[in-house]
C-alpha cells in the first residue's frame, strides 16, 4: 500500500499505527476463503452481481455479466454496446502482479501489470455505509480517478476491480466517468476455494504466452483505438451531407469500455479530426 502526505498526515501518527496493525492482522485473517459479493452498475446504467475472492495472499474479481456481447437495449429502450462475453471481465492478483482479462469491441485483452499500483490519499472524510463506518480515499491510476470508502472493521486489502492495497474492506467504489459503481452486498468465509477462483486464477497460468506486459498492452490499444477513430470519420465523410462529426475532448467514444487508459492515447486521438 502506498498513501501519500495527505494521508498520512490525515490519519495521524496513532491513526497509522492502528492502520498497520490492521495490515499485519489482515495478513493472518486472510487465511481462509473470503467470498464478497458486490452490485456492480456499468457505465450504460446496467447493474448485476460481482464476487471479490480472496484466499491467502491471492483474490479474484469476477463481473457477473449475463448479456449477450454486442447491441443491446436498456429497459426504457435505449440502445448501446455490451462489452462482454460468456467469461465477462475478471482479475487475478497476488503480492506482486496484477492480472486483467477484459475485453474492448469483442477483441479479448489479457495483460498485467505490478501490484504495487495503487497511491491512495487518505481524506479526513467519514460517513456511515450500512452498519459500517467507513473513510474516503482517492486515487489516480492509468487514467481514470477513483472514490473508494472502506472500513477498518474489516481488514482485507484487496478490493473490487484492483483497487486493492487499502488497510480495510472497500464498501463503496466509483469512477468520476461513471465507468463503474461498486456497493458492497454481503461478506461470506469458507474452508476452501469454489471453482470460479481455481478457474480464474488458472486461466492466466494457461494463457501466459498471451499476457501482455502493460507497455505493450498501451501500444496495441492506442493502435487499436486511432484506427477505429479514423474509421469512423472515413465512413462519415463517404455518406457527405452537411453535418459534422465531433467527439468530446476526452475521447470518451473511444475509451469508455476500457479499465485502464493507455498513457498519452487521449492527446493521440485528439490530433485526429
């Protein structure tokens, strides 16, 4: 875990000791099967269940995504694209690395990168979430910034979607975007693992000649997403007529579906018009 001065000068010099002690007992209380299971909203508003798994030193967090991949419609009849697939978004992390395995426009992503990734400023904010009392933190991670509270009744590190090296269990979890929401809905042990985690955490094993290296996932995605974009205008401009096509300044047609921003794509894409 990494907090900034902000941090720790929020939490004060006894304030971080009890974090730390949170953090060593964490290590012993992690030694059994956690299964938490969170509702989690896409950025198309759509909502279903996912599972944090956390065993040892080791979690996975799967996305419960139902739909069929492609174009859909919302339940008032809106349409839009559902990025996913029968294995939906899943992640792998342990003490050093962190695996992803998601998707953008059908094309299957599957890269990784230090587990060390996270910087959280800890705020002196706190508010109530159920029966947990939880404090703010804040963090910046390839291009999206993040809101999380959690609480220090529940020593456990990980968290939904990587946002792992807190001192305690993350009960809410937003994006300023709106590329997720995550609310925690219930708390579970067992004595042993259940097959999605052995599944998930084999999966990575048996496609690591696949597993890119972040820096190459950035390549490839910022490729991928320039070629799409003057796509786009290339079809726009054969149909002529007098409108214009615009894209806002984050390019947010173009990154919207993805969990990590490739460093400097956003100022690549906007040199296209």
């Amino acid at each position: 875990m990494k907090l900034s001065k902000q941090s720790k000068n929020s939490l004060g010099l006894k304030s971080m000791a009890f974090v730390f002690s949170l953090i060593i007992s964490s290590t012993f209380a992690q030694k059994k099967y956690y299964s938490i299971e969170y509702e989690h909203t896409d950025i198309n508003g759509y909502s279903c269940s996912s599972e944090l798994m956390i065993y040892n030193d080791e979690a996975i967090f799967k996305i419960n995504d139902k739909r069929e991949g492609g174009i859909t419609s919302s339940a008032n009849g809106q349409m839009y694209y559902a990025n996913t697939d029968e294995l939906s978004t899943f992640t792998y992390s342990n003490t050093k690395e962190t695996f992803i395995r998601t998707l953008y426009k059908k094309r299957e992503l599957v890269y990784k990168y230090s587990s060390d990734h996270l910087e959280w400023t800890i705020t002196e904010n706190s508010k109530k979430i159920g029966i947990y009392n939880c404090i703010q933190a804040l963090a910046t991670f390839h291009g999206r910034n993040y809101e999380v509270w959690f609480t220090l009744e529940v020593p456990i590190n990980y968290g939904p979607l990587r946002l792992n090296g807190l001192p305690g269990l993350v009960v809410e979890a937003t994006t300023d975007k709106g590329f997720f929401v995550s609310k925690l809905i219930s708390i579970k042990t067992n004595k042993s693992v259940n097959q999605m985690f052995s599944f998930s955490k084999d999966f990575f094993k048996k496609q690591e000649k696949k597993v890119q290296k972040y820096e190459d996932y950035e390549k490839i995605m910022t490729e991928t997403m320039i070629r799409r974009k003057l796509k786009m205008i290339s079809i726009f401009n054969e149909d002529g007529g007098t409108a214009t096509l615009s894209f806002d300044e984050d390019q947010n047609a173009f990154t919207r579906y993805i969990i990590d921003i490739p460093e400097n794509a956003i100022k690549e894409l906007q040199k296209i018009n």
